[in-house]
C-alpha cells in the first residue's frame, strides 16, 4: 500500500513513489511536488496539474486518458498508456518517452525537446514527428550517414531551423 492510500500526510513531499498501487484512481495536488512515479498504477484516471512537478513517469496506466499541460515539466515518461491520443505542448519539456502509446498520433512542435523515445505508436508517423525541432536521438541515427552533403540534406529537409541548431550544437558539422 502506498503513502497516499495509507493517508499518510502529503505536505512538504518533493518526491512521491506510488508506483503499481491497485487502489489509486487519481493522484492528489501536492504543493512543492517535484517527482512522481505512479507507473503501473492500473487505475490511476488522472493526474493533476501540479505546479512545480518536474518529472513524471506515468507510464503502464491504461485508464489514463491525457496528460495535463504542467509547466516546467522536463521529462514525461507515459509508455504503455495505451489511452493517450495526444501529448500536451509543454514548454520546456526536454525529455519524452511515448513508445507503446497505441493511439497517439501526434507529438506537438516542442521547443528545447531533446530526447524522445517512440515505437510501437502504429498512428505516430515519422511524418508527426518532424514538427519536433530538436531531437538528439533522430538527429544521431541520421549522422551516421558518410556523405556529408547528404546529412546535411536530410536536415534542412526536416526543419528549416533544425539545419542552424545542428550546426551550432554538433562539432560534426
């Protein structure tokens, strides 16, 4: 049993572990919350907006439906919630983990996203994925092509701005 089913007090918490508890439906808005793990909570419902949280693994909930627009959220971790049709845009966001998020069909314009994990989202298609401005993993994987032109191609191809960001950030160009 969890703190939060066991009605233990909540005040002063910066980090909370309530992961694979069967009895939470919906998680409380803890004031000065700065991490949350409910993974695997199967009847988790919902999660509030709460300010301050900067990381969240929600992953492996399937009765959760969306993903509140938390500002300074920087990393958000809901695979397996096969609910989710849309991830919020979140400023600041840095790091997304969306793999087996079977009916997202869309990853909004993220500014300053830095990682994102997918598979397994069979309506994502790489297409959605390219309104993403800044995405080290994808830009990675490109990079190994030999050619120098043809990387460069491919970048100004995705975004018109990706090819001045990947010029400043990577020493490869």
């Amino acid at each position: 049993m969890c703190i939060i089913c066991r009605g233990d007090p909540l005040e002063g918490l910066v980090e909370l572990d309530c992961s694979y508890c069967p009895n939470i439906t919906e998680i409380p808005n803890i004031v000065g919350l700065q991490r949350l793990n409910c993974m695997g909570c199967l009847n988790l419902a919902s999660i509030p907006n709460i300010v301050g949280l900067q990381e969240l693994d929600c992953s492996y909930c399937p009765k959760l439906t969306s993903i509140p627009n938390i500002a300074g959220l920087q990393i958000l971790r809901c695979s397996g919630c096969l609910n989710i049709r849309e991830i919020p845009n979140i400023a600041g966001l840095r790091g997304l983990c969306c793999s087996g998020c079977r009916l997202l069909t869309e990853i909004p314009n993220i500014i300053g996203l830095r990682r994102l994990y997918r598979s397994d989202c069979p309506f994502l298609e790489d297409d959605n994925i390219t309104k993403v401005v800044y995405i080290q993993r994808w830009i990675r994987s490109k990079m190994q092509i030999r050619n120098f032109n043809v990387r460069l191609a491919l970048v100004r191809d995705i975004h018109p701005d990706l090819l001045n960001i990947c010029m400043s950030y990577y020493s490869v160009f």
